[in-house]
C-alpha cells in the first residue's frame, strides 16, 4: 500500500518498502520526535523498524504510547508489522509465527 513519503521537497504517495528510511515518512502525531527517538536507538530504515517489538520501542526513553501507535500505524498501512513474542518461550516471531533474530539485545 501507499503512504505519503517525503521526496524532493514535497509529499508524494509512494510505496514503503523495508529500504525506506524513516526520515521519508510522514509520520502521524509528533513527527520530529519518532524520527529523533528512533535514530537514536539506530533505526534507520522500515526494514529496522520490523525488526523490533512493541515492547522494544516502549523502552525508548520518551518514547510515549502515542508514538508506538503512530509507528503501529504506518507499517499497517504498508502491510508490515512489528515483531511479538511467543507467549510460551519470549522468543521473538514474525506475523506468519517464524522465529526472528531478536535485536533487542
């Protein structure tokens, strides 16, 4: 699906792929924060972001509710997903119930 990505100085709808950086995206609610926050834990792209849980992003300092579901947001809207955790073990699975490599540390 299409989000509007920022390009050559203006919006444009464009799919998102996992190689979209994060600064291209127009993100719903406190656009310079979710940028900021997620580059600081080294997030750069939408391949990175998927890589992560819900739980991982709520460990980002300042990192508020409404910025998860902002996050939450735009990678439904490019069919995409955060990462869970098995409710049995903790191991980190993607939406199809594969295990990924957990990135949280």
């Amino acid at each position: 699906m299409d989000t509007l990505l920022f390009e050559k100085g203006v919006f444009r709808p464009r799919p998102v792929t996992l190689a979209t950086s994060i600064d291209d995206i127009v993100w719903p609610g406190p656009t310079n924060r979710i940028r900021r926050r997620l580059a600081e834990y080294g997030i750069k792209t939408i391949g990175d972001l998927c890589q992560h849980t819900e739980k991982d992003l709520r460990a980002i300092p300042y990192f508020a509710k409404k910025s998860v579901a902002a996050v939450k947001e735009v990678l439904s809207n490019a069919g995409l997903s955060l990462i869970t955790r098995c409710p049995h073990c903790g191991a980190p699975i993607d939406h199809n119930g594969r295990a990924v490599k957990d990135k949280s540390g």
